[in-house]
C-alpha cells in the first residue's frame, strides 16, 4: 500500500477519535490508528528510513486506563 494513503488513513483515525462522542468510539479509532502506525514503521523500515522507529513507537498498545472516561476531547470541542 502507498504510504500517503496510510498516512492519510492514520489521520482520519485520529480525527475520529478525537470527534467520537463514545469512549468505546474513542477507542476503536485510536486502535485502528496504532495499527495503520504500525503498518507505517514496517514499510518505513523496509525501505531504510530513520523515521520507523517514530512510527513503530506510536503503534505500542495503548493504556487501558479509565482514562477514556474523561471527556477531555468533547470538552475541547465546545
């Protein structure tokens, strides 16, 4: 796969993380975006860019702290 494409889809992700009005919803893109992250270091590493490691690093499994409870991100949406 391009990897504009997966960087266009790691955002996307992220944005709708950010507008999801669930912590299950929350979650479930910020999931998807780790693993496109991750999809992002492998191909970066393939081909002998510096940058994987970033990548790699933000595809680590998220806490599954009660965190998610707070609505920090609608707070900061109105």
């Amino acid at each position: 796969m391009d990897l504009n494409c997966l960087y266009f889809r790691h955002q996307l992700s992220l944005m709708r993380a950010a507008r999801s009005e669930t912590c299950d919803g929350r979650r479930r893109h910020a999931s998807r975006a780790s693993h496109i992250a991750g999809r992002i270091g492998s191909v970066q590493r393939t081909l002998g860019a510096p940058a994987a490691t970033g990548w790699e690093y933000r595809a680590l499994p998220l806490p599954l702290a009660a965190d998610c409870a707070r609505d920090d991100v609608l707070d900061e949406r109105t």
